[in-house]
C-alpha cells in the first residue's frame, strides 16, 4: 500500500465528527512508513479543514497529504496549505457550469415534489453553494427517505449528463463522470502511485466508485457500511474490518502494514 484514501462520514468519523485517538495513532505509523493518506468526502473543503483541525490533522501534522471534497474536487498539501489541483477543478467547474441550468430545474421540481408529499428535509444546498461545490445536495431526515430518493432521481436523470449519488442522509446531483474513483485516478497520477498500489476505504453509496474495482484500487470496508457495500468488498476479496468507523479504519491500516 503506497496511498490511502478514506472516506469521512462513517468511516474515519465517529458521531460529533470526532477521530479516535487510536485511528490517529495508526494513520501516523502508515505516514511514517512512506504511506500517502488523504480524504475522498463528499464535505466541503472548508468542513474538512474545520474537522481535521478539531482532531489536530490538516497543515500542521503534515496530513492528510491530499483532501478529495465535493466528491471530486482535489486540494493537495503544499507548502503548509491545501491548493486545488488547477487542471482537473476547473475541468470539473466547466462540465458542472454546462450542466447546471438543467439540474437546477431539476432539483427544484423534484423538491417541489417532495415537499407537497411531506418530505422530511432539512436542507437544500443553494445556487451560490451548488456554483462554487459543483453539486447540488438535499439532506433528508433519515437514510430511508434517502435511498427511496436516490432511485426517483437516477430515473430522472437517465440520459442526462448528470448523475446522483448517496451517502447517508444526502443525495447529491453532479456532472456525469465526477465521483471519488475518478478523482483518486488523479491523485494517483499527482503523486506517481499506481492504481493497484492504491486501498480505498468508505461505508456508503457514494464510496462505490472508489470500490468496486472499476479503477484498480483495493477496497476496504468497516463494519457499519451498508450491507451492499460490504458484499461488494468482500466479492472483490477486499478486507471487511471486524469493527465500526474509526476503530475500523485503524484495525484496517493496521492489517496491511503488518501484510
């Protein structure tokens, strides 16, 4: 294992956006062995740098060496500071500012729908927000309302240049071709690491790009992925931890140090 890519929400972060002690411990022995670690979120840039902060990552500890935000944006550290990867952020911003008036009808007819069905939402990303991110996301009350929507909008968008993914709570629409595998085939060319050389971690929906095999990357799991995403690493002889979240992520690290 030369790169290490994990994803956040249920998977490196406990409830309250905590990162175990212990997790800590095991990622900084993957970075002292040569091993590249970084993030592939569906969270904002500036939410991962507030949680990497609170947990004493980010700059000053010297990792996570890159943060995949968005799905599919890509900051690398340098220099004490997280830049975006120029070329493939903005490639990414032109394919989202042609697709953007068709998904922002879209988006708001659906949440129209949903809203007359009384829909538990709790928040819509915004056009301010959508433009800068390169997405739009409706967060639901529970996970169920989720997957049920996540169905309603892959029909939707059939034959459209966008697609949907789902993590949790949230559905997110965004330009066809953007998701975590695509990205994390370009910090595997940033940093000169093969894909094989490559083990993603994630729990949900939205981590299937990154594990089932479509890049060449190792897949991982923890114990409290969906049950489809566990199946899935487990069809490709991935490692399944015993353990949930960041107790998992740590069990995992460790299981291919030692390997």
């Amino acid at each position: 294992m030369k790169l290490l890519a994990l994803d956040l929400d249920g998977t490196l972060l406990e409830p309250g956006e905590r990162i175990l002690p212990e997790t800590i411990e095991a990622l900084e022995e993957a970075v002292e062995k040569g091993v590249i670690v970084g993030t592939a979120s569906g969270r904002s840039l500036a939410d991962q740098l507030r949680i990497l902060s609170a947990n004493g990552l980010g700059p000053p500890a010297g990792y996570p060496h890159f943060l995949i935000a968005d799905e599919c944006r890509i900051f690398l550290l340098r220099g004490g500071r997280y830049e975006g990867l120029d070329e493939h952020n903005e490639r990414l911003a032109a394919l989202w500012r042609s697709a953007y008036e068709r998904a922002k009808g879209l988006l708001a007819s659906e949440v129209s729908r949903l809203a007359a069905t009384g829909a538990r939402i709790v928040r819509v990303v915004g056009e301010e927000e959508a433009l800068e991110r390169c997405l739009f996301a409706v967060i639901f009350e529970d996970a169920a309302s989720a997957e049920a929507e996540e169905k309603t909008m892959k029909e939707l968008l059939a034959g459209l240049p966008l697609h949907s993914v789902r993590n949790g709570r949230v559905v997110a629409v965004l330009a066809e071709g953007c998701d975590k595998g695509s990205a994390l085939l370009k910090v595997c060319e940033a940093f000169g690491v093969e894909p094989g050389e490559v083990v993603a971690v994630g729990d949900s929906g939205n981590d299937i790009p990154m594990l089932d095999g479509r890049y060449g990357f190792k897949p991982a799991t923890v114990q409290n992925a969906e049950e489809s995403v566990k199946r899935l690493v487990e069809s490709l002889g991935g490692y399944v931890a015993s353990k949930p979240r960041g107790a998992g992520v740590a069990e995992i690290v460790r299981k291919l140090l030692s390997g």
